[in-house]
C-alpha cells in the first residue's frame, strides 16, 4: 500500500532526473507529506501531434485517479493492484495507454493498533530518488483539463514487507523508457508488461530500507509538509 509519501526535488531537478522538456507543474514545492487527493508530480510521454514526435514531460496530476467515465466518489481511488491493473474496468484502459512515474523520496507506512500507531519512513538504500509505476487519466472540470493518477502497487517483500503487505511498484532506470511509452497495448502486451513489472519491482524491493519516523506525520492536517524533518529518524 502507499497511503502516504515524500517528494522533495523541485521541479527542474526532475526534469533532469527524467530527461524530460518541461511541463506545466510550475508552482510544485518540494513536500513530506503527501496525502490522497494532493498535486503530485507525475512523469509521462504523449505523442505530438503536430509532429509525431513523442515527447516526455513532468506535470501534475491530483493523486486520486478518475477517468472521464467514473462518476463522483466519495473514497479516492490512489492505488491500483498489480494483480488487477491490466483487467479492472478502472485502470485496464489508462494501463493500455497512459501510463506514468510518480517520482518519491520514499513513502510512509504504520504500524500498531489505533491510537499507539508507529510511522516508519521506506526508502532506497542508497538516499536517491525512487520511480513507482503508476497510470494515469484526463477529464475536463468545468472549464479546465484535470490529470488524475494512482500507484501500483504490490505484494511487499524484504524490508518493506516487515512493515506493510503492500507496497509500490518501484522501476529501475533502464526500463523506464519501455513503460512510458505511449502505444496502445493490446491484451498480450499488457500481460507481457504486468511480467516485466514484477520482475523489476522485485529487484528493486531488495534496495528498499526504512526506519521509524515521529509519529506526528500520522496526521496530514496538522503538520507542516514543508517541514524536512518529517522523514528524519525517530531518536532513540
């Protein structure tokens, strides 16, 4: 599961961190809690059609995906489950042909009963900055194009999975280009990739480490997300 995460690169650095032209994510600020239903930034590449030419670009999407044909929900819809991604009449269409990164530092999970719950903060072993998989969807509100995203996400193994049964499919660099590429996967195509996520996510699940974090980030409402202090380990 991925409830809850922390992004602090501005935008500049993930343009070059993904090799992307720009975008229309202008007044992101790095955060350290990011909750459902939040701007976050997402990585994709679309075809222009002017020229033909395919083109990758960093923007933001609210982090509660709703395609056009999805009515109002109370509840959001932020992650989608790799088991079902490529078949559930939610995501099947955007797993086809808009399909995204959702750059992390790392991402929270708790522990505990209600009420003594313990956050630990899940990262990459080595402090760099993490690409999850993840689909996205446009529709028009009011009068203005609303892009909208979910994670994917996986059975949790190795450190992540001490903490959590789910966890976010995590992509290694070198598969970065296959995924976002946006031709429209047919029905073996779309399994071929749902094969070739896991594979990569379980390489990565194995450079994933974590530690407890103060338990005030548990409340998105009343803390600062700007404060960097939100992902520093719990004093012993």
């Amino acid at each position: 599961m991925c409830g809850r995460f922390a992004m602090d690169d501005d935008v500049n650095e993930l343009i070059t961190e993904f090799v992307a032209a720009g975008g229309d994510l202008h007044d992101w600020r790095p955060s350290y809690s990011i909750a459902p239903t939040d701007v976050v930034p997402i990585v994709r590449e679309r075809v222009d059609r002017a020229t033909g030419e395919v083109r990758r670009s960093v923007d933001g999407a609210v982090w509660n995906f709703h395609p056009a044909f999805m009515r109002d929900s109370k509840r959001p819809n932020f992650n989608a489950r790799i088991e079902t991604v490529a078949s559930n009449g939610l995501w099947k269409g955007a797993f086809a042909s808009s399909r995204a990164i959702v750059p992390m530092r790392g991402y929270y999970e708790w522990t505990g009963e209600a009420g003594h719950k313990r956050a630990h903060f899940l990262h990459a072993t080595d402090g760099g900055l993490l690409a999850a998989a993840g689909i996205y969807a446009v529709r028009k509100v009011d009068d203005e194009w609303q892009v909208s995203t979910a994670i994917i996400t996986r059975e949790a193994k190795d450190a992540s999975g001490a903490v959590h049964d789910r966890m976010p499919v995590f992509l290694q660099r070198d598969v970065w280009e296959e995924f976002l590429t946006p031709d429209k996967l047919d029905e073996p195509g779309k399994q071929n990739l749902v094969n070739l996520l896991s594979a990569e996510s379980d390489r990565m699940a194995a450079t994933i480490t974590g530690y407890e974090v103060d338990p005030r980030v548990n409340n998105s409402r009343a803390v600062d997300p700007a404060d960097a202090s939100l992902i520093e380990p719990l004093a012993s």
